[in-house]
C-alpha cells in the first residue's frame, strides 16, 4: 500500500484555462517519494503553500508583488525575461520541463518549512493576505487617506450551517485554544441554534444550525459576521440560502463561505451573486480555519 504524502496547495496566477490544466495535471503526477500538489480554486480562502506565476503576464508579476517578500510564500515564476525573474524569483523556461518542476518546487517548499521553523522559535506565527482583490499599484494618497477607509473589525457571531454540531464544536476548540479561553458547549434539539461563548470574556460565538429558516432567522435577528455553509447538508441549497442571508438589511459585512467536497461543483458566477466570498475544501485543516479567520474577521493571535 503506497505512503500517503501531505498534499500541498499551490495557488496559479496569470494563465490561461489551457496553461492552468497543464500545470494540473503536472502537479497531480508529482513522482514519489517527494511532495504531492493540488491546485487552489481561484474563489479559494485557502492561503497556498505556493505561488506559481505566468513570468510574462504583467498582471500577474504586479498582484505578486504586493506579497510581502520572503520564504515564507514562495513564488515559482514561469517564462519571462531573466534568468532570476522579478525580485529574484526562481523561474523556469518555457515549455515546462517536469523533472525541473518538481525540483524547484520541493526546493520552495524547503526553504518555507525552514521559514516557518525559525517563525514558530521566535514565538511569531504567518499573517495571512486579508486583502480581498489584488492591488495592482502602489498607494498614491497619504496614509491618512487609508486610514479612514478602513472599518473596525466584525464583532458578531460565526454560525455553522450543518447536518450535525460535531463541526460547529471542532470550531469551538480551534477558537478557544487560539484566540480566547476555553469555551464551554451547550447542547439542544439538532433543529434548533446552538452556541459557545468563552465564560468571563468578549469572545463571539460559534453557532450551529441544520435549518435554512433558522439561520436566516439568526442572521436577521443577532449579528453574525461569518456563514459557514455545508455545501452537502441535506435540505440545504447552499446559493439560495446565501441569497437570502446577504438579502437582509444589515448583511453587508457578514462573509459567507461554502465548505465543498470534491463531489461539489462550484459555480463562481451563482456564487458571487449570490454573495458568497469564497469556498474552503474539505477536510480543512486547523490552520485554514485560523487563517480564515484570521482574514474575514480580524481576529488577534495568542503567542503559539
């Protein structure tokens, strides 16, 4: 029985569909006993591992060039001018050679777990990217400007739309042990929302309900700032039910996110009209969840 390897996640920016599925099914060929691959849906919250660019996409070089420097997101640039590419990049020629591929990729992948290792000792952890569209030029108004653009942090609920509370109480404990202190779980009829909130402390809390009536109950009467929605809870029409959150007065700033399998088909034009922010493949890892909410709600860090 072959070993089973972590799956990296690499996120592609600047091709075109046909590049795309090449560089697919490359990384989905990743030989043993290296590191395996998979490609991020471009409606993905998820941060990648790795970043691999269209070397002669302008767009492409700008959007990464607003990542902050460093081993800690590696950028593997494709084609272009130079040998070194843009800010020193590693960069490979056009066509792609896959022994070189995957040579330089575990290479990346190196020098960012060693990254990450120097991080963690120095009792740091990786911010994620909270910036929802690419900024393809620098600033140009005084930093004042910006400051007043910005809104404070969402302060309500995060709810879980599931056939079961086993997530919703998953999502507790990540909580509690990285932002607050221990929660304590209520339990109730499945039909009905539920929720953990930290004794003694200003946390939000982690709500649950298996019902579409229900959430858009909650979400009309109490503020909750993150949707998680399971795209295969039965009786759940995962777009309607964003429709109909984002419809409310009020919804503006509340994110909702759909939790997919590889069986979900997601459909990026119904998603954004229906308000949806983005997608998370399942399983996800503790880190993912933090990250996300990290990114949509501005949470603060404990010391790792």
């Amino acid at each position: 029985m072959p070993a089973s390897r972590y799956p990296f996640s690499v996120r592609l920016v600047g091709f075109a569909p046909p590049e795309c599925a090449q560089l697919e099914s490359l990384l989905a060929q990743a030989p043993l006993p290296g590191p395996s691959y998979f490609c991020l849906h471009d409606d993905s919250l998820q941060e990648p591992d790795l970043y691999i660019a269209d070397g002669a996409n302008p767009a492409a070089l700008a959007r990464l060039a607003c990542l902050p420097p460093g081993a800690l997101q590696p950028i593997l640039q494709i084609g272009g001018d130079g040998a070194t590419g843009e800010n020193g990049r590693r960069t490979l020629p056009c066509p792609v050679d896959p022994a070189s591929l995957y040579e330089a990729l575990a290479e990346l992948l190196d020098t960012r777990v060693q990254a990450l290792a120097a991080l963690a000792a120095r009792g740091e952890r990786c911010l994620p990217e909270r910036r929802r569209r690419p900024r393809l030029a620098p600033d140009t108004e005084a930093p004042d400007y910006y400051t007043r653009l910005r809104q404070g942090p969402p302060d309500g609920a995060v709810l879980i739309i599931d056939k079961g509370g086993a997530f919703r109480d998953h999502v507790a404990r990540v909580v509690a042990n990285t932002f607050v202190n221990p929660l304590s779980t209520t339990s109730s009829n499945p039909a009905t929302i539920t929720s953990c909130l930290a004794p003694g402390t200003t946390a939000r809390p982690v709500e649950w309900t298996d019902s579409s009536r229900a959430a858009v109950r909650l979400c009309d009467e109490t503020p909750v700032s993150l949707v998680m929605i399971n795209t295969c809870a039965p009786g759940i029409e995962p777009y309607s039910l964003s429709s109909a959150i984002k419809s409310q007065e009020g919804a503006g700033r509340t994110a909702v996110l759909f939790l997919v399998g590889q069986s979900f088909k997601y459909d990026s034009l119904r998603a954004r009209d229906a308000g949806v922010r983005g997608l998370l493949d399942k399983p996800v890892a503790d880190r993912h969840l933090l990250a996300t909410f990290q990114k949509l709600l501005a949470l603060p860090l404990n010391k790792p």
